[in-house]
C-alpha cells in the first residue's frame, strides 16, 4: 500500500513540475538562449522524483565519465526508471536520443527537442537514419549522448540484440564509446506495472572505447566489443566486485 502511495505522489509531483515550470522555463530558454536552464530543470525533476519514490543510486567507475570531450555512453536496459537516472548520474548535459513515441507528450516533447535531444522513429528507416546523422553532427559540436542499443527493456540480466544506429552515430563523429550498465532497475518498476519501488541502482561505467579510425563497415566488431564491455560490468555487480 505504502509503495502505491508513493508511486502515485510522485507521479502527480513530477507532472506538476512539468506543467508549472516546463513553459516558463522554455520561454526564458527561448528569450535569452538558456539551454543551461532547461539542464537545470531536467536534473533538479529528476531529483524530486527520487525524493518522492525514495530511489537512489551509486556510480562506480565515474572517473571513465569523459567530461572535455563528447562521447556515446552505451547503456543496458531494464526500466523506465534508467534514461531519466543516467541523463542525472553520468553526465550534467546529457542528451539522449528517445522513441519518438514521447513527441506526443507536448511539453515533454518540446523540452527535449530544445534541449538538444533526438527522436528515433525506428519504423521509418529514412526518419531513423536522419537522426543518427544529426545525433552525429551534434556530438560533433561537442553534444555528448545517451543510447540504448537494445531498443526496449529486457525482461533478464541476459541482454538483448544490440540495434545499430548509436554504434553508426559513434563512428560517423569518431567519438569514444562509454560502456555503462544498470542494475536495480527492474527491480524497481516492473515492465507492466505503474509502482516504483525504493531501491538503491547500481551504475558501473567502463573505459572509453575509441572509434578513431573505425568505418561504418566495422560496426559489427564495434558493436561485439562494447556489448562485451557491459556484460563484464554487469558480471561485476553480480559478484559485488
């Protein structure tokens, strides 16, 4: 009863927060060229989800996180908790490239899109690998991003097939790859259910692997070695190393 109660206040305190100050935020972006604010209101709902849901997490490996330089960070999938907790944990200006589904939550929506995120459309291969050469050209800007190769959520800690339009984006901007895996998220909102769980995630973050010198037709190894990578780190978390 206690985990229903908790999961419906911070529903209503996160959609409160977007709607009282998701427009003013955005006209101030608009009028003097915040994009630092919008990061601002991002990080600062997201903590207040954490404070109403009681989630937490800790970050191993942090000193891998490339800050002078812009990079892919290749995440794991298991919730619907992960993207909002990563875009907090790993970086200050993550941007994220997201099912094109969210477009139709206007304001969400429109945050995202000023804030430098990307719609994937994967059904439309024309409209996806549009915006894996705008991620790229963005990266390239100096814009570091969040991906999930696995394109949903698994159900396991066996991680699915790797899609491959985040590993096209990396080599086209010749930026290093950021091996991440999470754990704790299913744990805390199972696929189907609206409750979220306390729990405490478990974020490991790897070496940076580069892409310098790599084509688009080395994708497949590209993509091996850094699925390998986040096994590895999920192995760890597994055996509390």
């Amino acid at each position: 009863m206690l985990i229903a109660v908790r999961s419906v206040a911070t529903y209503i305190a996160v959609s409160l927060y977007v709607l009282i100050l998701g427009p003013p935020g955005m006209l101030l972006a608009i009028l003097f060229k915040w994009k630092s604010l919008l990061y601002f209101i991002g990080h600062l709902g997201v903590r207040i989800a954490m404070l109403f849901s009681g989630i937490r997490f800790k970050v191993t490996g942090k000193e891998h996180v490339p800050l002078d330089r812009a990079a892919v960070y290749c995440s794991n999938h298991q919730s619907n908790i992960d993207p909002p907790i990563l875009f907090d944990a790993l970086h200050p200006r993550m941007h994220i490239l997201y099912k094109h589904e969210i477009d139709q939550i206007p304001i969400l929506a429109r945050a995202f899109r000023m804030g430098g995120f990307i719609p994937v459309d994967r059904r439309n291969k024309e409209a996806a690998m549009r915006s894996i050469e705008a991620g790229a050209q963005s990266i390239r800007s100096g814009n570091s991003y969040l991906i999930f190769p696995e394109g949903t959520r698994s159900k396991t800690d066996d991680l699915l097939p790797f899609k491959k339009g985040g590993f096209v984006m990396a080599i086209s901007a010749q930026a290093p790859i950021v091996p991440v895996a999470v754990t704790g998220g299913r744990a805390s909102m199972q696929r189907g259910s609206f409750l979220i769980r306390p729990v405490t995630l478990d974020i490991r973050v790897g070496p940076p692997i580069e892409t310098r010198g790599y084509v688009v037709e080395d994708r497949n190894r590209l993509i091996e070695i850094v699925r390998g990578e986040i096994e590895r780190l999920v192995k760890e978390t597994r055996a509390g190393g």
